[in-house]
C-alpha cells in the first residue's frame, strides 16, 4: 500500500483538441526535446513552418518523424470501378502496421532504459482513428459492404480495441515522457432515445435533446465523451483575434458544452499556448525537463 504523498508525475500525457489552425501541433513542438512526432496528419510540414517564420535555427531542432498515411487501395477482385464500390474501398492498412511496430519498438526501449526522446507526439487522434478502421475493415475482409463504409462488426472491434491503443500510447508516460496527442474538434448533439411507454397505446418513441457539445472528432458516438478519462490534461485549443493580430490559446476547464480538463487546480481556465507558463502551473521546476516535481 502507498501513501498519498508517494504520488508523482512521471510524463504528462496531453489531449490537445481544436479546430485545424489554431495551434496545437505548433504548441507541442515546444515540449522538451529531443521530439518524436508520429505524422498522420502532416503535422511536420506545420513544425517546418513555424521553424521558418520564427527564424530558429534548424539544426537547434531535435525533431524527428515518420509519416503514417495510407494510400488509395481498391480490392483486385473486383473488375470495375462501380463494382468495387459496392464493397470494400478503403486504404491498404500498412500505416497502422508501421505505426503499431514503431510504438512497440519505443516502449521496448522506454523499459530498456534506453529511451531517446524526451516528448512523444501523436498528430493526430483523429486521423490515426481512420487509419485504424481500415486496418479493422481490412482484417475482417470482404463482408458485402455498401460503398466502403464500416459495419457493424468493424465499429465494434473498433470500440473494443481502441482503450488499448490508447494504453499502448501512453505507457511511454510510465518512463517519464511527455506525450501529446491532437485531434480535430466536432460539435456533437447529444441526442438520446426515450422509449414508449409499453402502457399506453398512443405514445411513441422519442428524442430528447441533451445539448450540443465541444469534443475530439474520433470515430464513434460515445468515445468523444469518454476520451479524455484516458488522459491528464485535456485543452481546447483556439484562436482571439485583435484585428490583425492573433492569439493562440487554450481552455482548460470544462463548463456545459466543453468537455476539457485539468489535474492542476492552479491552472487558469484560459491561458495562451505557452509552455513555459504551463509547466509552471502544473508543477514542473524545470521546463526543459519532463518530471514535475510533485
């Protein structure tokens, strides 16, 4: 059994959640480095940016990647382009693979010791999740889809599986790294179905409208609202302009139609997309460093 002030921060684990634009792979890229970003969303090509804009020195930058896209790919059973709609079209499923294989060799190395990045990024969820049915669609093989799309079966490996991907993604934080995930952001009603009274005759089925919320666009009705248990920090990322002049920030703290998070109660319930000023607010004596100090 532990005590309570035995507790410690090892690496944070990060949901950074907002429309496309508004900063939030530029803001990871800030961690401590040396940095590992796995790129499904073309993230580097924002990093590249920001590097140039802000004049810094490339070779100060220990930012490495590998790109995890999927190309077109169209069943070599079917003979015709209007055939092969009428079952499965979805891209081959090697970026899952690839990205499933470098995340095993990293933890390998985390629990080896032996671990060289000090910040892990994955941009973004949102892409990743695609990138994830297709290999679930391409696993469960031709099962008569209409136009491609996911039926019951894929959703439900889906659900099932993502909790441990998302396990795999953060046991690095075990070892005293930081990781950062992204994603895109939707706005979800909540919507749910009231069934008829079984006594009386004349009602009928109903929906009743429970609000419309801010959440991460992840494939799934139910996942969006859960995410963020899976996570210690979950920010809303967005942009307040001053006439020509923009800043990024973040929401910290959820209210009625924003579902966001944070462990520290110091924490501002809006700050601007600054490490610096974070990692203080988290605890962390040094922000070049990944452990908070309590």
């Amino acid at each position: 059994m532990m005590q309570i002030a035995e507790a410690s921060q090892a690496g944070y684990k990060f949901l950074i959640f907002g429309g496309f634009g508004t900063g939030k792979t530029h803001f990871a890229s800030t961690l401590p480095q040396p940095i590992y970003l796995f790129d499904s969303d073309k993230g580097a090509a924002t990093i590249a940016n920001r590097i140039r804009n802000e004049g810094i020195d490339p070779s100060t930058m220990k930012i490495d990647f590998d790109k995890y896209w999927d190309g077109p790919y169209i069943s070599k059973k079917k003979t015709t382009f209007v055939q092969s709609l009428m079952s499965t079209i979805h891209p081959a499923p090697g970026a899952y693979l690839k990205w499933e294989d470098k995340l095993g060799e990293f933890i390998e190395q985390a629990q080896a010791g032996n671990f060289p990045y000090r910040t892990v990024i994955f941009d973004s969820l949102t892409t990743l999740s695609i990138i994830f049915i297709n290999y679930i669609m391409h696993v469960n093989g031709d099962q008569g889809r209409m136009f491609g799309v996911a039926n019951l079966n894929d959703m439900g490996n889906f659900i099932r599986k993502m909790p441990e991907l998302l396990g795999m993604m953060h046991m690095l934080a075990d070892y005293g790294v930081n990781t950062v995930t992204t994603a895109h952001a939707q706005l979800n009603e909540d919507i749910r179905g009231l069934k008829k009274d079984p006594k009386d005759k004349e009602s009928k089925d109903q929906l009743e409208y429970h609000g419309t919320y801010r959440l991460p666009n992840i494939i799934g009705k139910d996942l969006p609202f859960s995410l963020g248990l899976h996570f210690d920090e979950v920010y809303f990322s967005y942009i307040e302009r001053h006439g020509q002049q923009v800043k990024y920030k973040f929401e910290t703290k959820g209210d009625k139609d924003l579902l966001c998070k944070s462990r520290s109660s110091a924490m501002p319930v809006f700050i601007d997309q600054d490490w610096k000023a974070i990692s203080k607010h988290l605890g962390v004596k040094d922000p070049t460093a990944v452990k908070a100090t309590a």
